[in-house]
C-alpha cells in the first residue's frame, strides 16, 4: 500500500500543479485544446483526491459488518474516477473540440499577451505550459511505471498487457494508465497549436481538443471494465489458480479436491475456499493436522493469499472449478 500511495501522491502533486498552468494558459490564449487539456487535469487532480480516499478506507480492519476487511473499498473509488472523473471531462473535452471544429474558433492563439510588463506571442504561452507540464507528467508517469513494474516482477507477468487483465492493484494500475494518457494529451495539444501556428488554420486546434476528449473517455470505459471484474469478485488466474490447486492435490493424505475457489476481496487479497477429500484412515486429530499445514502451504505459496477456508469432505470426486 506504501508503493500505491506514493504513486497517487506524486500523481496529484503533478496534476494539480498542472491545471493551474493549463488554465493560466487558456485564460491568456483561448485555447480549445488547452480547455480541454484543463479539463483533464483538473479531473486526474480529483483522481488522485478518489484514490487516496479508497487507499485510506481500505485500510480499515475487518469488523463483524464487512468480515473480510475493506480491501474492495479501492474498486469501488477507482470505478467512480472512471465514471464520474474521466466520462465528465471527456466529454466535456469532445463537445467543446466539437464546437470549435465547427465554428472555427482557435482562441487568440495569433494575437499578443502582457506579462510582467514584457510582450509576446500569445502562442508562445501554449508552448511553456505544455512544456512544463510534459515535464510534471514525466516524473508522475515514471514513479508509476516503477509501481507497475514491482508488480509484474513479483507475479512474473511477462507485460503490460497480461499486468492490465491480471493485477488486482487497480491503485497503480489507475495512476498509470492515467499518466501515460496524460503524456499523450499533452503531446495531442501540443501538436494541435502547433499546426494552427503553422498553417493559421483553427481547425487543428479543435481536432486536438476533441481527439483528447476521445482518448479521455477510451480510458474511462477501459478503466470501469477492469474495475466491474474486481468487483464482482473476479478469481485468480487459471495459471496461478491450479498452481495452489495442485499444492492442495499433492499433499499426503488428501484423496481428490471436491470444491475450489478463489476470489479477490482487495488489492493482492485472495480467499482460498475449497472442500478436500481426505483418506479415511485419518482420524480427527490428523485432519485438522493437514489442514493447517495446507493453509500455511498456500500461504507460503502465494502471499497474497491471505484468508484460506478447508472444509473436508468424504466423497472422492475431484469435481469444482
């Protein structure tokens, strides 16, 4: 939790830093683009504010009301950025491109601006707050890209693909996802004042504000799909899923597995629930034996399994998931 909490707080820092700048720059210039790229600030800014609320709610201790803990608490306030957050500031960035598309409005990109008693080109203020802000970003995208990376290492994914349908830390997952599309919204803007520059033509202004609100609400629909598999109680992936199946089916003793089951209850949290067929020859003492040299197994095995439940059977059948 230490790791996602200081991928957010660097996250947040960048961002909020960086709607100023942004606004500052749209308030001077006109922007469409740079509307829309404040509009994405300011909502990554309340990402980050959702996030370390679910980080801090998480932490709660189980209690007789939630048994296992708050751990879904991180879902549920990422699922609520991608709604919310990202949906609102997408579209308000699609519709204000739209407009701009349409009316050929680029601001006053062309015109002059006073400043701390000095004048220049309006645009040339477009140009150092996304400079800077590419550089905030930067820094943000690359804390967040070591969080990922621990990940995948500890789990032996082999990329960021197979990490983006598997991790169950939607935490670093989020702040991730949501700098390098930051990255690619500046970059966006940055392109599009700079063809209006060139060419005087309004038009790239606009398209760079609505490809932005685009690329905004591509994120918010990936980012609430990965959120509804964890809260519905997504299981372990198959691989991982059978390597503790076999650790249960190879102990001595246990004659077939009846029932297996694992789901996520928080970020890196797995309940393991399985009903195992032991020999009759066992007595009771025996049994019990077994059982907690299992769940102390599959602990070892997977430390991220944290809550394990053997109910044993006296059928044979390897039957279950």
């Amino acid at each position: 939790m230490a790791s996602s909490k200081r991928v957010v707080v660097a996250a947040g820092v960048a961002n909020g830093a960086i709607a100023i700048m942004k606004f500052l720059g749209f308030l001077l210039t006109g922007s469409p683009a740079m509307l829309s790229e404040t509009y994405h600030s300011i909502s990554d800014t309340g990402n980050q504010v959702f996030l370390l609320i679910g980080l801090r709610y998480s932490g709660r201790e189980a209690d007789r009301t939630h048994p296992f803990g708050y751990g879904k608490a991180q879902f549920f306030y990422s699922f609520l950025v991608s709604v919310l957050l990202f949906g609102i500031a997408g579209w308000m960035s699609l519709t204000h491109g739209y407009e701009a598309i349409v009316h050929g409005h680029a601001g006053g990109l062309h015109g002059q601006v006073e400043l701390l008693g000095a004048s220049f080109r309006a645009v040339y203020v477009n140009y150092a707050v996304l400079g800077g802000a590419f550089c905030f970003e930067g820094y943000a995208l690359v804390t967040a890209y070591q969080g990922m990376r621990a990940d995948m290492e500890e789990h032996g994914w082999t990329g960021f693909v197979e990490a983006f349908k598997k991790t169950s830390n939607i935490t670093t997952l989020t702040a991730f996802t949501e700098d390098t599309v930051a990255v690619c919204g500046i970059v966006l803007a940055f392109v599009g004042v700079l063809l209006t520059d060139v060419t005087g033509n309004p038009l790239w202004d606009g398209l760079a504000a609505l490809c932005i609100g685009l690329l905004l609400m591509g994120f918010a629909l990936a980012l609430a799909w990965e959120n509804k598999r964890l809260l519905l109680g997504e299981s372990l992936p198959k691989s991982e899923e059978d390597e503790l199946r076999e650790t249960v089916a190879s102990w001595e003793g246990v004659t077939g597995i009846v029932d297996f089951r694992t789901v996520y209850f928080g970020p890196n949290h797995i309940l393991v629930a399985t009903d195992v067929a032991f020999d009759r020859s066992l007595d009771t003492g025996d049994v019990d034996a077994h059982i907690t040299a299992i769940e102390d197994a599959l602990i070892e095995h997977n430390p991220s399994v944290k809550k394990v439940y053997i109910e044993p059977e006296t059928a044979t059948s390897t039957g279950g998931r």
